[in-house]
C-alpha cells in the first residue's frame, strides 16, 4: 500500500507500506561513482530513514548524483542524509551504464563505502514483471509462452522476496537474477501476457517454487541441487525434446589454450602452459561436473565445471552441457543449451506454445508437481 501526503505540489506518493509480496526492490546499479536521475513531473526528495520531505518541485530536470562528505548531491544540492527516495507522479530517469532507463515507483539513493552509490527501484510486483518480460523472451512470441513465462519471472521475484526480506534489495537488474528494464522495456503484448496472468504463481506443497528458468536445455535440464541448495522435485532434471532443433540447443566455440591459461591465473590459478583438458565428471544430465586441466609440465588442476564457465563468461561458455576436442594449442568446445539447465526452457516453451499447448500445460510440463495459484 502506497501512503500520500500533501505538499505544495500537490498529492505525491512517499513511502510504502511494504506488505509481503506485493513490492519488489531491485539494484539497478552497485558500486556506481555517480549517475544522472530526473523526472518531467512533481517529485519529492525524501530522507528515506526519517521520512521527511527535504526537497519538492514541478520538474527534477536532469541532476547528477554524488555521495559527498556530509551526505547525498542531486544537482547542485547536497542532502544531509546517507539513503534519498526520490518520488514522481510520473517515471524517473536514471542513467544505467550508456543508457537511460525509466523506472515506475521509486528511486532509492543509498550511500556506500567510499563514496559509492546503490540505487534501488522500489515498485509494484507486476509493474515489475511487465519490465522484466520483454528482456527475457520477446513480444514477437506466442501468448501461452509469454504468460507462461509472466508466471516464472513472477513466481521467481515473489521467492526472492521473501529471501531476501533482511536484506537492503531482492533482486538485481540482470542476468544473476532476471533481466529487467522497467517502464522503458515495456510492450503491449508483454504486458498483456501479465495482466492476463496478473498475481499467479507457482507452488509446491504449499511453498512458493524458486522457479528458476534458462534459454535452452539442450535436450535435458538439469536437477536443482547441482547448482542451489534445494531437493525439489518440480526441478529435476529430465529430457525435453521441446528444446531440440531451436536456436543453441547445438553450439561450437574455439579458445585458444593460452587465453584460457591467461583467464584462469588471473581469477586465483597457477596454470603453466595447458596440454590437455579432460572432463572427469558429469552431472546426471551429462553436465560438466568436474574438469581437470593437465599442463605441459605435468601439473594438474582440477576446477568445477560451474566455476570454469563463470570465469570464462556465460555468454563465450553458453552452459555447462559440453564436449571437448583438442587442437594442439586450441581446443573446440561442442556444447548444447543456453543457460544453467533449471527449470523451464524458454525456447522449449516457445515451441510447446506454437503446438498449441496453453501456460499451464507448459509449466505442467517444465515444473511438473507444482501448482499455479493466485494467493
């Protein structure tokens, strides 16, 4: 619940009630030196601790914000205060590494170690699923997919909710969590695969699923417990055919033994010059496991296949569902899927869409056991 208060401006939302599950705040910037908020209605300023109005106006034109000294600057004012919400009655810019983004809800300005920034968007649940569908699948795709996949992200942000309910956000803006680019990532379709699905989630013997989801199985998806600590059955691995003949659901990629050498010693290893790679232990569905690494001088070093593709980037090493051939001082990697195998397949959920199977048969069949309700 939202509470008002009225000002010079006229009436503006300050604060939230934060009730469970209905507000979700993510980090859509850690460790940032600065970074530029404005927003084209009434906005407030608001010490986020005392909740005292410190600043109010028509317009917030463009201001950059520092952390100083003697507290938080947003244009040319300095704010005796270590964590600023800014509030509007409309969207509020704020620069996101090259890009401008426009966030609904709130904009929280928090001050860190070293004069460093964390800034939260603190919103609605599902104005945050409608910022979140369009990064993660596209609103060219079948309905059933989208809402299918309305209902995971949402099911998964409700999870973390209650996870991470001590902690200073829920989620973060990308990829270790779920891609989100509020307002300005918003589409009609998207936003009608969540209006049409608005509140739903999934459960499991009454417990709320981390419903975790990836590109493509490859084939298969993986159980659960090789990546989190969670026994569950609904995220067992087992074979998805649905997932076969998409895009990356076969993929090569060639590394250079050097680089990988290089790339390796620089995140904590003592590799000498890399002779062979060899997979010693898969995953039960045929995941890499366990790789060892043999040197030219007869050492070896053994690292976790889930490590070894964190390191290299899980965009250059697509999943962990590989082969290895060696070509001297370069090696092929065979792979299949996208992403770490949990859960649903978004490309296999495309697919059972475009066969006519409706949102709940598609995350029956990705999340068997589990329930879609609406608390």
């Amino acid at each position: 619940m939202l509470v008002a208060v009225a000002s010079l401006t006229g009436i503006i939302f300050i604060q939230d009630s934060r009730s469970a599950e209905k507000q979700i705040r993510i980090a859509v910037l850690k460790g940032a030196l600065d970074t530029v908020v404005a927003s084209r209605g009434r906005y407030q300023i608001i010490n986020l601790v005392t909740n005292e109005i410190l600043d109010e106006g028509r317009v917030l034109r463009n201001s950059r914000v520092r952390v100083q000294d003697t507290g938080i600057q947003v244009g040319k004012k300095i704010y005796p205060a270590r964590k600023l919400r800014i509030a509007s009655n409309k969207t509020i810019s704020v620069l996101v590494g090259d890009h401008t983004q426009r966030y609904r809800g709130f904009i929280d300005l928090i001050a860190k170690d070293g004069k460093k920034l964390l800034v939260i968007n603190t919103l609605e649940l599902e104005q945050y699923v409608r910022g979140v569908l369009y990064h993660e699948i596209t609103d060219r795709w079948p309905m059933q997919a989208m809402m299918a996949q309305a209902v995971a992200a949402r099911t998964y942000a409700v999870f973390q909710i209650k996870q991470n309910k001590n902690q200073e956000f829920d989620v973060t803006n990308d990829i270790y969590s779920q891609v989100y680019g509020g307002k300005t990532a918003e589409r009609y379709r998207t936003n009608t695969a969540t209006s049409r699905t608005e509140g739903m989630i999934l459960t499991y013997k009454g417990n709320v699923l981390p419903a975790y989801y990836h590109s493509n199985s490859g084939g298969h998806t993986e159980d659960v417990d090789e990546l989190w600590e969670h026994d569950l059955p609904p995220l067992k691995g087992k074979p998805d055919l649905y997932s076969l003949g998409a895009p990356n659901a076969h993929w090569k990629k060639n590394f250079r033994a050097k680089d990988v050498q290089e790339t390796l010693n620089k995140n904590g290893f003592k590799l000498g010059a890399i002779k062979e790679i060899q997979i010693i232990e898969r995953t039960g569905s045929g995941r890499v496991k366990t790789l060892e690494f043999i040197t030219r001088d007869g050492q070896s070093v053994k690292v976790a296949g889930r490590k070894f593709r964190d390191i290299i980037g899980p965009n250059e090493l697509k999943s962990t569902f590989y082969d290895i051939e060696m070509q001297g001082y370069f090696f092929d990697v065979l792979g299949k899927g996208w992403g770490h195998g949990v859960g649903m397949s978004q490309w296999g959920a495309n697919k059972m869409a475009r066969k006519r199977f409706d949102f709940k048969e598609i995350l029956g069949f990705y999340y068997p056991g589990a329930e879609v309700v609406k608390p």
